[in-house]
C-alpha cells in the first residue's frame, strides 16, 4: 500500500490517500533488488580514474528491451598510473567491440566486471577516451535496470530505466561509484518514428534516420550513474513554464504523457502544480539546480516515481509525489548522497519535500500527514535513520526509516533550530556548498552546525545515528494558580539509546484560552512548577508533533511538590566540566545508587555503585569527546542523567 497525498483529478478536491508504504521506496525496491556484484579489486581498478563524460548513442524500442548501440566514456587518470581500464556491465550484454584511446581491444569478462589491458601505461591527468560498442537484451526480473511493460490503466507500451542504486550497468556499460559523477551527458535514443524518447538535460536535436527518428538529448551538468534514464513510448509533450522569483527567463517544464486521448486531461490540472512546487522549492532550498535545462515527467508502468535529473519517471501524477520526486533534484540530484548508508539526505528531505508542500498549499492536511509518518516510524520499536546496510535495497529504501523517520526527524531538526529562517538558510548553504557533488550525513550536521552555532552532536546521535523513539508519561496538576507537570521519559530501544534529550511543548487547554509551555526534556524524569491563570481542563505533549514520540497525560490530584528521589535529583551535580582523571558527584545526603556511563554512541563503557563518600568516577581510560552518566536508585529507578566532557 502506498503512502502519499492525492489532489484528486477534480481541480480543488483533495483525496487524502495514507497507508504505510511510501510510493518512492516502493518503485526502487521493486525495480532494483540487484546488488553490486563487482568485486572490491575491481571497483579499486575502477577507482583510478574519473569520469568527465558519458554518451550513450544506442537503439531502443517501446516494444521490447532489446539495446544496440554505443557508450563512450571520457575519463581523467586519477592514479599515479593506469594499465587496465576497468567498467561493469550484465554478464550477458554482449561486447562488440572496444576503441580506447584509438586502439582496438579485446575484454577480459569476469562476470559482471569488464577489463582492457591498455597497451601504453597511462600516467596521473593523462586523458581516457573509450567507446564500447555492444548489443543484448537486459535482463527480466524485479532487478531490472530497463524495463518494458504496457500500462495496466491506459494501455500504453513503454520502455523504460530505472538503475537506483545497483543497476545501470545492467543496460549500459558504466562506472557504477557515487562519489565519481560524470562533468556531463549525452544520451542518443533511435527509435521508431512513432516513438518520442525523454532523457536528461534538453533535446537538442530530433534526426530523422530512415524511418526512425534520433532523439538527442544533452546534459552539461554534473549526473551521478544511476541518474541517467531513457523513456521511449508513444507520448505527446505538454509543456508548461515556471517563473521563479528573481528569474528574468522561464523554466521549461517537459511532460510526456501517455498518447492516449484520457490521460492528459485526467492529470492536467495536477501537472500544472508542477509550476508552483518549483517556484516555492526554489524559494526555499535556492535556486532549481537545472534551470537553465528543464524540469519534466516522462509516464511508465510503475507504482511510484523516480527522480531522474531534470525528468522525473513517473506511473502516475498526485500531488505528493510531484512534490517528493521534484525535491529530489535538490536533494540526490544536485547534491547526491556520499554512499549508501547517507540515503537520508536524500530520501528524508525527499520526503520532508511533500511536508513543506503541504504546509504552503494545503495547510488543513498537513498535520494529518506528519502524524501518519510517526504512526508509521513507530509500528516497530527501533532502526536508525542512518542506514547500516548497504548490501540491502529493502533496507537503503526502506519507508519506515529512510523516508518517514528521516522525514519526522528533520521536522525536529527544525523545531530545535527555533528559527524558520535560520533552518532555511541551513538548507540553502548546504546546497550551496555541496551543489555537484556528493555529501554524508556528517557533512549536513557540519553546515547545519556552522550555520546556526549550535553543537548537534547529542540530537544527530540519538536521532539519526541511534535507534528507537520516547514515550512520554505526564502527570499534571493545578492548585490554584501553581501549576505542576511531571514527565517520565522511557524508550524504545534502551540498550541503544538510553535517553532522548528534547526540547518539548505542552498545550495547556484553559478556561480563559489555550497556551503553550516549552521545556527541554534533559533526563528521564523532569518536574516543572509554574504558575497559571485561568483553570485548566487538559494537557497536550507535543501537540505539533514536532517530536517523534508516544505518550499519555492524566491528571493526578497527589501531585503537589517532588518525590524523595525528584528532590534528590535536583540537587546533583557532577564536577568538574570538562575533566581530565576524574569526575565527582555530589550528593546532599547520604545516600548509595547506581550509575552507567555511556560514550555518545549511547555504548555503555561501564557502571557501578557511588554514595556521597565515595563519589568519584575514573574517566582516565576514556578518549576525549562527550559522555553521558546515568544515576539509578538501587530500586532501578532512572533519577538523573548528567553530561561531561573528557578533555
């Protein structure tokens, strides 16, 4: 079942359409369960030079997956020397034949890995100029990298690729590394002349060969592997313009649609939004990357979307989608993630896309739509944000936490950050820093860090690199005008992360009109005294929902001032901070408990017993960096959790 918000066909009825999977994921898992199959010898080879060009000039039809043609690569010698030029393609594709800087060469296949003996040693910057000619059918199969297939709604014969993460070489022969993105490409489609071909970047030429058509289509911006795509299909072109503000010219935005009489006016209306989303993303995360090419959706026989550079595949038009797929350009286009275990900085600000599209369009749904992604992170108790799997396609693209959880935590990025402007321009510096190219996870904290001054080590860690959600148990009562609130945290995942440290507010329904209260949630238990006008009727925990989290609210008439350990609590402190050899805590009573100190992995290092004699911890075996204590009465109740540095 597919997660997304349809804008009905009707103009102006929304149709709210929530489950638990989100369409994106589904497309990517379902068209790309291949893994890369290459050896680490092999991608070392692949490794010593960098590709600047890739032109795919080859034939493709509507009616099959049957390839011949050419790719020729330019690439630049990165190592000291290169003898053996070394690329990937499906073992079956058959090699016709190979030019590599003007000699002729026979391959050496291992199955999926291809390698040239070059016949002069090539040095450092030395230039390699290879076209590999080749013909075969690529293969059938929930991996496929190519597909072919007939529309289930309209009828429609296509072809159509889809290589993310593993699978372009199934189609083309290619370098398949993340970090090594072509300077450029071209990609050369002869078809039928029934056919129209969409692909990267503009159409420069449509050449009649015969009685087949050439379609040429020319990207001059930088393209991961997997980005590049090929449509073919009996389609008509309906084009619209966006008008970013500060923008002179237009942008161009290219649809082909299925040739079917229904189909356009069916998604007209939505399309046209297309227009809209791009000039707000632009306002918001910076200029559309490509603007000076075009933005576009070519139509295939698939449940979902993927975000082509600059033309976006798609089965279907709704108004999630657009937006989840048009966001990718910024996030996984322009800037792509590093590796496979970075896929939240593309997928969760996908997703976090079709968000801010809501709360700009369509504000009435946007709570509905953040409160199905928490529902949804939180049908299983743990998994990370950062993605520990590479070698799983169901885990790279999985909804729960690639997509929805990295969607919730970025909203709660955005809270703890307090400042929409602030956390915009966090969004535009990293696009603007790492625009072309390839970042991590870290390198988004880095920017985010020195855009807003604030230290993220404690949220990314127990949010992206850790596992598991709180649950928050309140407790509240009102005496006259003092007001007392009580809050018990517990977790998911306690062995994992052991605390979520938060800001949180709390919506107090009055007698003389709501208001709401802001405190940061520091250790597991938190006691707040404050007064009140007015009576107040209800309590609501994070009633934004900015923060991934579960909980209840009661009113407790016995809950008029702190228990034995609350008051024990408030008058703990560790010293000193930072420290060198040791810390100390101190105590206001004679009193023995439990203590477990954790590093900021939330691992614990070790534990023990203090009392107020013997109240010093050894911290000399500790490296520096952050570290976290946890103190426990010896009936296993968490009273406090205190934060040092090991200098």
């Amino acid at each position: 079942m597919q997660k997304r918000l349809l804008f009905a066909i009707c103009p102006g009825l929304l149709v709210l359409s929530l489950g638990a999977q989100n369409s994106c994921s589904i497309s990517k898992i379902n068209s790309s369960a291949q893994v890369q199959a290459v050896p680490m010898s092999h991608v070392a080879l692949e490794n010593k030079y960098d590709v600047k060009f890739n032109h795919l000039n080859i034939n493709v039809e509507r009616i099959n997956k049957d390839i011949s043609g050419s790719v020729r690569t330019i690439a630049k010698v990165v190592a000291p020397t290169l003898d053996v030029y070394a690329l990937e393609l499906y073992s079956t594709m058959i090699i016709d034949s190979a030019r590599i800087n003007g000699s002729l060469l026979m391959p050496v296949r291992a199955g999926d890995a291809v390698t040239y003996t070059l016949p002069v040693t090539l040095n450092q910057n030395d230039m390699i100029d290879a076209t590999i000619y080749y013909h075969g059918t690529p293969p059938s199969g929930s991996d496929a990298g190519m597909s072919n297939g007939t529309s289930g709604s309209w009828g429609n014969q296509v072809t159509w690729t889809l290589s993310e993460p593993y699978a372009a070489f199934e189609w083309w022969p290619c370098k398949q590394q993340l970090q090594d993105k072509a300077d450029s490409s071209y990609v050369y489609i002869t078809t039928d002349s029934t056919n129209k071909v969409g692909s990267n970047g503009v159409l420069k030429n449509v050449v009649t060969v015969g009685n087949k058509k050439r379609y040429e289509w020319e990207n001059n911006r930088f393209i991961d592997y997997y980005l590049i795509s090929v449509a073919v299909a009996k389609y008509v072109d309906y084009s619209i313009y966006a008008h970013p503000a500060g923008m002179t010219d237009s942008i161009l935005i290219q649809n082909y649609v299925y040739d079917n009489p229904a189909t356009l006016p069916a998604f007209q209306t939505i399309i046209d939004q297309t227009a809209e989303l791009i000039e707000y993303f632009s306002d918001i995360y910076g200029m559309y990357p490509f603007y000076d090419q075009k933005y576009g959706h070519c139509m295939a026989p698939f449940s979902g979307g993927m975000e082509h550079q600059t033309m976006t595949s798609l089965g279907f038009f709704d108004f999630g989608l657009i937006a989840h797929e048009l966001g990718h350009q910024w996030w996984g286009d322009n800037v792509t993630c590093r590796t496979w275990n970075d896929i939240f900085v593309n997928e969760g600000f996908a997703s976090y896309s079709e968000q801010l599209a809501l709360e700009q369009f369509d504000a009435a749904n946007a709570p509905a739509n953040m409160l199905q992604v928490h529902n949804n992170v939180m049908s299983q108790p743990g998994g990370s944000v950062y993605n520990p799997d590479t070698t799983s396609i169901n885990r790279i693209f999985s909804s729960r936490l690639s997509y929805d959880k990295g969607c919730a935590i970025i909203h709660t990025l955005r809270f703890v950050i307090n400042d929409d402007n602030l956390f915009f321009t966090v969004l535009k510096n990293y696009q603007t820093q790492f625009g072309n190219g390839t970042a991590s996870i870290n390198d988004f904290k880095t920017v985010a860090e020195t855009t807003t001054g604030l230290d993220l080590t404690q949220f990314f860690n127990q949010w992206i690199f850790g596992e598991g959600y709180p649950t928050f148990t309140v407790r509240w009562n009102q005496v006259g005008n003092t007001f007392y609130l009580k809050n018990t945290e517990t977790v998911s995942m306690s062995g994992v992360t052991p605390l979520f440290i938060t800001p949180l507010e709390y919506k107090l329904t009055r007698s003389i009109g709501d208001t709401v209260v802001k405190f940061d949630q520091t250790q597991a238990i938190e006691n707040y005294t404050f007064s009140v006008g007015g009576t107040v009727t209800n309590v609501t925990t994070d009633p934004n929902n900015w923060v991934l989290n579960k909980g209840t609210v009661t009113q407790d008439a016995s809950l008029v001032g702190l228990s034995e350990n609350e008051l024990f609590a408030a008058s703990v402190h560790l010293f000193p901070n930072p420290a060198k050899e040791k810390v100390m805590i101190s105590m206001p009573v004679q009193k023995t408990i439990h203590y477990a100190l954790f590093d900021v992995t939330t691992k614990m290092i070790k534990s023990g017993s203090i009392s107020s004699v013997e109240n010093v911890i050894s911290i000399q075996e500790l490296s520096q960096g952050m570290y976290f204590i946890t103190l426990s009465s010896t009936d296993n109740e968490q009273i406090k959790t205190l934060k040092f540095v090991k200098e």
